[in-house]
C-alpha cells in the first residue's frame, strides 16, 4: 500500500496469480471490459518472447467520505512461464492482495498445485508470511469439460480460509466476485494494519459499496448473467 497523505491519496496493488494460461489475462481483460469507462486506464502488456505480463490501473475514484480519500486500485498479472519466475517476484513485490487464478481441468491440478507451492516460496523469500498475505483462490474454465465439480470444489474451499469463487472468465462470469472478494478482505488487512477508518472516516461497508457504485459492479454482473 502506498499512502500519499499530502494528496490524500490511497493505491492498492492487486496480483494475479497462477499456472500458465488458467486465465489471469482473461480475467484483467473481462474486468477492464465490464468495469465503467471512466473509471479504468489503458490496459498494457509488457510481452516477453513466449508470455506476457498485464496490467492497467483503475483511475482514482473519488469516494464520498467526510475527510476526502482518492483510492487507486492497480490491478497486475504475473507471467506463469516456469522459466519467469523472477518477473513473478518482482511484480509481486509490494502487492497487498493476490487472487490465485486455478484451472479447473482435472489435468491442470499439478500445474495448479506447484503455482501455488510456488507462490507461497515467493512470499516467503520476500519475509511476507503467505498466511498473512490477503488471498483469494478463483477456479476458473467452469465451462470446460473433465473438470472439477461444484462439489470437489466446495470440499476443497472447507480446508481454507481463503474466499473461492467459480468463474468463466471469458465470459466475464465470476471476474468482477473475484476481485470484490479480494478487496474486501484486503481493506480487513489495510485496516487493522493502518487503522485507515479513524484517519480518512472509511469503513469497509460503506467503502465497498462505493467501489462497486464507481465500478459499475451490479451493472455489469447482472449483464453477464443474462
């Protein structure tokens, strides 16, 4: 988190992150998509010779609290390439909040698995305790067949604490759940942490609500699921 008290300005740095193509691009894609217009930048790709990282910031969103607070969200995905390991830590850096995007092809559950083995080794070497760390997991390509069911799924997300969201990210379905899901738990963080409630007079109810006003959030999940 960066925190400009001068500017009274707020950025949030969100990470993707997962097995090569289970949909992280997609997924910033879908959001850059469905979001309102006026509130999200250009989308950029830094492209290396077999992958690509992606990012765009959403512009600041000017919510309504009694002391005045701008937040920039800064959205960021990370190549999944074995061999990129180290872009993976350096976009990492800095991050407040990571969404673990999983495929859902029962075939894909190695690649999967070391992803986020491979996450946690990242946080670590970076003195970040992973269960510290704001996550979200997201089991995506629910439309695909030999996939995991509803049910394994579930199973699974009984295990954790980490919030599991289902998606079809082309299709933009269960994106914009995602990344609310992993702003809400990430505030929790960000407050307790820098009791920003008591300094800028914003609590997570009101502030999420606000988030999803300036994001179109309702809008756009209802248009999805026409």
């Amino acid at each position: 988190m960066q925190l400009d008290f001068k500017a009274r300005e707020l950025t949030i740095k969100l990470v993707y992150y997962g097995p090569a193509l289970s949909g992280k691009t997609t997924n910033l894609q879908a959001i850059h998509r469905l979001v309102n217009t006026d509130v999200a930048g250009r989308l950029m790709t830094l492209e290396t010779q077999d992958d690509r990282t992606l990012f765009f910031d959403l512009l600041p969103l000017s919510l309504n609290a009694g002391k005045g607070l701008q937040v920039r969200v800064k959205l960021f995905t990370v190549p999944g390439q074995v061999i990129h390991n180290a872009t993976r830590r350096l976009v990492l850096q800095g991050a407040d909040g990571v969404a673990f995007i999983a495929d859902s092809q029962r075939s894909e559950t190695k690649s999967n698995a070391a992803s986020f083995v491979n996450l946690r080794q990242n946080l670590t070497e970076q003195g970040i305790e992973p269960a510290a760390m704001p996550l979200v997991i997201q089991f995506n390509k629910r439309d695909l067949p030999e996939i995991r069911t509803d049910e394994e799924i579930d199973a699974l997300a009984t295990r954790g604490k980490e919030p599991v969201f289902k998606a079809v990210a082309l299709r933009g379905v269960g994106v914009l759940e995602t990344l609310m899901g992993l702003m809400e738990i990430t505030w929790q963080r960000l407050e307790t942490e820098h009791c920003l409630s008591e300094k800028f007079g914003l609590t997570p109810g009101p502030l999420l609500a606000e988030l999803e006003r300036h994001l179109g959030v309702r809008e756009a999940i209802q248009r999805v699921s026409r």
